[in-house]
C-alpha cells in the first residue's frame, strides 16, 4: 500500500499555506482557489498527478485571466461583428471605462454637493452630436429604446407598422414580439413587399398610439418594392417613432441607403431609435433622440429605470462621441492600396496567397453594402487551429481557404498575428 497515490494527497491547508498559493488568492476569490486546491487533490488521488506537483496542478488549474473572453484577432473583414462584440471600443473609450471604474460624479454635483442629472456629460455629447434632436436619452441597447418608446406611446393602444419592416434580427429575436410585450396591438398595413402612406392613413383611429417605421436593417428586397418616407408618415398626425437600427447619426457617402438619426429627425421624425454599438462604435447602448417633451416623458417612465445604462457605459459613449473615428469607421473607410500592402507583408512571412476579399459593415448595417479590400488566403485546415491559438485569430472559411482579411485588425498586431499563423503551421 506504500504506493498508493491516495498517501500522496497533500492536506488542504498545507496547499493554501504554500506561498504561491497564498499569493493566488491576492488575485482569485478564496472559492475558486479552494475549487482549484481540490481539483488539485483528485488528480493527486487518481494517479494523474504525482503529490510532490500538486502545487503546479494548482497553479495550473487557475485561470488564466480575469474574464473567461478571450482577446480576438478579427480577420473576418466584417466590421460589426456580432458573435465577436459589434464595435471594438476605441482607446480613449476604454480609458474612460477605466476612469469611471472607481467613484465618480455620475450623478453628484460636486459644486453645491446635491444630485444631479445622471449621466449628464453623456446626454450633453449626445445632443451637441445631434443638434435636430430636442432630447436624447441613453438605454441599455436598441431593442430597449424601441421597448420604452412603444410602452409610453402605445401601450394598451394600437401601434400601425408595415409588414415589410417587421423582421426578425440575430437568434430568433422578432421585434413584433418586442411590440406586444408593451402592451401595444400591432396593427399591420401594406405588404411584404409595397406599403403606401395612404395605407398608414387609412388605419389610424382614435385607437393609435404612434406610427412605426423600422428600417429593414439585415435583409433587402428588390424588385416591384415601394415603401412610405419619414416625411409622408410625419404629415399624418399621429407620433411617429422612426428605428433607424445601426446608429448611423448622419448620412455617410459610404453607405448612400442607410438611414441615419438627424435627416430622420429633419424629416419629421418625433422620435428616432438607434444602437450604439455598431456605426456609432461605442458600447452596447440605446439612442433615443426626438421632441423634447416626448423624449422628457420617456426619461420619467417606471420602465426608463430598468432599463438605464450603468457609470460605465456612460463613460463609454461620451468618449466615443468626443473623440476622433473609432475603430469601426477607421475600418470602413480603410485604404484598399494599404489593405493589399498589409497581406503582402503578411503573406511574404507566412506563405499563403493575397486575395481580393469583399467585406462588409455587418451588425445589421448597410445590406448589400461591399467594402473592397484583401486578404491572404492559407488551407482551411489552420482555421481552427488559429481559432484556439493566443492570440486568438477567427478568420473567414470560404471556397476551400482560411481568409485573413487584415480590415479589422489594428495594423499594430500584424507582427502577433503572423507568429499565431506561424506556430499553427
């Protein structure tokens, strides 16, 4: 029996009072040490690990850094990438989240002592970004701000919508299905495929609570299509809430189709609905922008409470719209000439081939809308590996080959980028 592994398991305590795992447990909660202590123990029992290296095994069963996301290089060329956190924040951003970590005025006057509007900095960024608003208003995401819109003009009323703008968006999520949950009776008008104004006016009653007009946002259709403008639905009576989707705050020669939050407002508009975290390219937020009074109202509903922005997020989007183009519009307006010279540099040190590469704006935004660009094409065999590498490279697995397009990676990580292709090969 002087060989069983079981005498080798080294007492709990002994394993905490060992200096690096004393010093672990400065930087984990005492649980997840305790977690890894034991684990460390069963591989001791088992056989797996012998007892003089069960302070590795503890070690080694740590994590490895503060959250379970890992860091990811975006080699896809689709700039708003869901799966992958829509817009990267930009540097003076995510600065401000740093500063804003700790205590901080977010709704404390610091002259008088009192309280004060919370997330004023923020609102004040906000509005001089779109001075045809009368008001603005930050929640947690868009779908939040077409929630709180509908729950305070139609709920328990009627609020009329097209049928060719009620569409579904990622993971099954149906935006009719957010309008019910207000309390508002969608009233359908029009076609899949041709909705009139004289259609929206046929259908108000003394039931309506507001028009909807949503943009499409990830689908076209083409062909025998027509639909009602802003500005035919503005001159009908009701409020009308305008959803403009990606966040674009101002027209962009870009991207010539996508609607944008100040000519939705220019065109009658009493209220417009946006994300943050796509063409604005800040964090998950919600814009509400629109009449003054409206937008008052809103901020005073039960509902704005539960759905408000923490210190965080505030920071966030003040610093976005502050500061220079963030890394979304600074990858949508990338230079092609200096996208192809990237991948040659790349593929010079790691073989594969340059490629012209199509990539798009993604998150919903721009349907249709190709950004010209290249990348370097490897065997689709490295996709994975790539993938499960550090850094960790997702790349794009088209006709046989691992694209890498070089749009969204920061020209400062090609050198990291080219090592994980190397170490995978």
């Amino acid at each position: 029996m002087s060989d069983d592994p079981r005498r080798q398991v080294p007492p709990t305590n002994d394993l905490l009072g060992d200096d690096r795992v004393a010093a672990a447990l400065e930087h984990w909660a005492r649980p997840v040490v305790l977690d890894a202590v034991h684990g460390a123990q069963q591989a001791v029992r088992d056989g797996r690990v012998a007892g003089k290296d069960s302070v590795d095994e503890v070690l080694r069963r740590l994590p490895s850094r503060p959250t379970s996301m890992r860091p990811v290089l975006n080699a896809t060329g689709v700039v708003v990438h869901t799966n992958l956190g829509r817009a990267p924040l930009a540097p003076w951003a995510a600065q401000a989240v740093v500063t804003a970590a700790g205590y901080v005025d977010v709704e404390f006057d610091v002259d008088d002592g009192t309280r004060q509007e919370r997330g004023s900095g923020a609102l004040r960024a906000l509005g001089a970004a779109i001075p045809e608003a009368g008001g603005v208003a930050v929640v947690n995401n868009g779908a939040a701000a077409l929630l709180l819109a509908l729950s305070v003009l139609a709920a328990g009323r009627e609020v009329i919508w097209s049928r060719g703008e009620m569409v579904e968006i990622g993971d099954g999520f149906r935006l009719h299905d957010l309008a019910v949950v207000t309390g508002a009776r969608v009233h359908e008008v029009g076609t899949s495929n041709r909705t009139t104004a004289a259609d929206y006016a046929a259908a108000i009653g003394p039931e309506t609570g507001c028009l909807l007009k949503v943009h499409p946002s990830n689908f076209r259709v083409e062909g025998f299509t027509s639909q009602a403008t802003v500005r035919e639905l503005a001159a009908l009576g009701p409020p009308l809430v305008v959803d403009v989707g990606s966040g674009l705050l101002r027209p962009d020669p870009r991207l010539r189709d996508e609607p944008d939050v100040a000519t939705a407002l220019r065109d009658g508009a009493h209220l417009v609905t946006a994300s943050g975290d796509k063409l604005l390219g800040g964090p998950q937020a919600g814009i509400l922008a629109g009449d003054g009074a409206l937008v008052r109202r809103l901020r005073r509903h039960p509902l704005a409470r539960a759905l408000r922005v923490d210190k965080l997020t505030l920071a966030a989007v003040e610093a976005t719209l502050l500061g220079p183009p963030p890394p979304v519009w600074q990858a949508i307006r990338a230079d092609p000439a200096h996208l192809r010279e990237r991948c040659s540099a790349l593929a010079a040190l790691v073989g594969g081939e340059v490629v012209s590469s199509a990539g798009v704006v993604g998150g919903g935004a721009a349907p249709g809308v190709t950004l010209p660009g290249w990348a370097v094409a490897l065997d689709e065999s490295l996709a994975r590996p790539l993938r499960l590498g550090d850094p960790c490279v997702v790349g794009r697995v088209e006709r046989g080959f691992c694209l890498l397009d070089l749009r969204c990676v920061p020209e400062e990580a090609d050198a990291a980028l080219a090592g994980a292709v190397l170490r995978c090969m």
